[in-house]
C-alpha cells in the first residue's frame, strides 16, 4: 500500500510538474496571469508556469502582419463617388498593451483604417486621389499609428490596393485623355511646322547670301580679266603706234590684217548671214595684206600723194571662179 501511494504522488507531482511547462515558439509571446492579473510576459522558448495559480493570458503574435481593408464607397470633394480597398501593415511592439489596453485589436485597427480612409480622401478631389496615391498613403500612415501608439501597435505601412471610379467617369476621363492627347499631337505638329519653315527660310537665306557672293566674286572677275584685256590691248596698239611712228610698215600691216581677219571672222558667226562669198585663195588673201600694206608704206613715208589712182590688178591674177557680188556683201577682189 505505501508503495502504490508513492506511485501515486510521484506521477502526481510529474503532472503537476508537466502542466507548469510552457514552450513559447519564436515569434510570439504569452502573458502570465496570476488569479487574472498579469504578472509578466513569457519570451520564446521554456518557460515555468505554477499551475493553479498562474496561468497564460493571451498568446500575441509579434511578427509583422497584414490586414485587408475591404471594399468602400467613399464620396470625394467634387462628389464623385469611388470604390477603395487596401492593406495595412502593422507589428506588436508591447504584447501587453496589445492584450489589455483593446479589447480586439485586428478590429479596431480595421475599424480605424476604414473611418481615416474616408476622412482622408474625402478631402480630396478626384483627380487628386487618383494622382497622389503616395499622399494619401502618408496621410492615412500618420493618423492611424498615432491612434495605435497607446495599444502598443507600430503600423508600418499603409497601401491602397484599386480606386474604381463609376464607368462614366471613366468613360469621361477616357474621351478627356483622348482630347489632351489629340491637342498635344496638334501642337507638335504646329511647332515642327514652324521650325522646318524657319529652318527653310534659314537655308534659302544662306543660299540667297552664297549665290549673292558668288555673283559678286564673278563679277569681279569678270571685271578684272576686262581691266586685264583692256590693259593689253592698250599695250598692243600703244606697241603698233610707236611702231608706226618710228617708221615701220610691218607693225601696222599685222595690226590691219589682223582686224581684216577677226571682221571676216564675225561676218561668218552673224546669224543674219545666211552666205557669204569671199575669194580663199592664199594669194587674194597675201594680194589684199599687199595693198593694204603700200597704203601704210605711202601713209608712213608721205611721198604719195592722197588722190594717187590705185593701180589695178592683171586680169589674169586670179586662178579661182570670177568674183560673185552678193547683195549686202562688200565685193572683194582679188
């Protein structure tokens, strides 16, 4: 009998041993109760509990969590109304305000989120809370962890998920895009108009001033090799005058002949001479710069007097056809 009792009260104290044993998991944290006060708070790992009369409150998850706000309709500044959902990012920084300090803390972080939510954007105009999400994120972040800070509770981010305008709004801002895309599109079609005119007009202007140059530069050329022709023609004929003067006859027989021949020349590029009839035998050409040779001898030597008959050629000089006259055309013998 003594030894069953033994038994008996050494199972006994191992239960009684085994109930106090708590394994907290990493992560999380309990609170200890003493007759439903709190004492402490259990950290992860073993952990001692007097059975009876202590016991474990409320097991807190420390870790980062996550909590969606649902779908709300909230009316903004300019009436228009939009549908908004999210998430919330929060972590327990002190378990035991988080259990003692609100009654259901995921509730009342969801209750709050939503009520701010609405105050925050209901503030805005539309465009404003489709355009400043990162504002409206900051703002509602602000308020709802100051509200927390006295339940222990850090919120760590705040995220709108989708803001759904009513179809017809976006039916509105869908023709509104299309309109300022449009105008855009007109504009950039205007300025690149007005830039390749002024570009065109820039280039027409730089051609207008290197032809200018050009013609300029031409016709100062042009102008010098006349200066230059003048020059040596003037050289040529003060060269056949001193000539002349110091009693030469050759000088001014080259000077006729060769007048003689440009003349011919210039009768034979005239576009009104449709023929021209002139001897071209070697010896009428030698006979004619012959004559005109003793008219520059009797010029030169003054012996011959002005009236003096010229003597005429034998008829039997010229070899060829007899002379033709044509109307228009000086006759020219041989």
């Amino acid at each position: 009998m003594l030894t069953t009792f033994m038994i008996a009260v050494a199972v006994l104290a191992l239960v009684f041993v085994m109930m106090g044993v708590k394994i907290v998991r990493q992560g999380y944290r309990y609170t200890i109760e003493h007759f439903g006060r709190f004492v402490r708070v259990a950290e992860p790992g073993f952990n001692y509990v007097t059975p009876f009369f202590y016991r474990v409150g409320r097991r807190i998850n420390m870790m980062e969590q996550v909590l969606d706000i649902p779908g709300q309709e909230i009316i903004t500044k300019d009436n228009a109304m939009v549908a908004v959902d999210g998430v919330v990012f929060f972590q327990v920084l002190d378990p035991a305000k988080a259990a003692y300090e609100v009654s259901d803390l995921y509730a009342a972080i969801m209750a709050l989120s939503t009520t701010n939510l609405r105050t925050v954007m209901g503030s805005m105009d539309l465009d404003e809370t489709l355009s400043k999400r990162d504002e409206i994120n900051t703002r509602l972040l602000a308020v709802v962890d100051n509200a927390t800070e006295n339940w222990g509770v850090k919120i760590t981010r705040v995220e709108l998920r989708d803001i759904r305008p009513p179809q017809d709004i976006v039916n509105a801002m869908t023709r509104q895009m299309k309109a300022e895309r449009e105008k855009r599109a007109v504009i950039l079609e205007a300025e690149g108009s007005r830039q390749s005119a002024i570009l065109r007009a820039e280039g027409e202007k730089q051609s207008a001033i290197l032809s200018a140059e050009g013609a300029r530069e031409a016709a100062f050329r042009e102008a010098e090799a006349r200066e230059r022709a003048a020059q040596a023609e003037a050289t040529a004929t003060k060269a056949v005058s001193d000539a002349i003067e110091q009693g030469s006859g050759q000088a001014i027989n080259y000077f006729i002949a060769q007048k003689y021949v440009e003349a011919i020349g210039e009768f034979a590029r005239s576009p009104n001479a449709k023929t021209i009839l002139f001897p071209v035998e070697a010896t009428q050409l030698i006979g004619t710069l012959g004559g005109i040779g003793e008219l520059a001898k009797e010029a030169i030597g003054g012996g011959a007097k002005e009236n003096a008959p010229r003597p005429k050629p034998p008829a039997t000089a010229t070899r060829g056809a007899p002379p033709v006259s044509v109307p228009g055309t000086p006759r020219i013998e041989g």
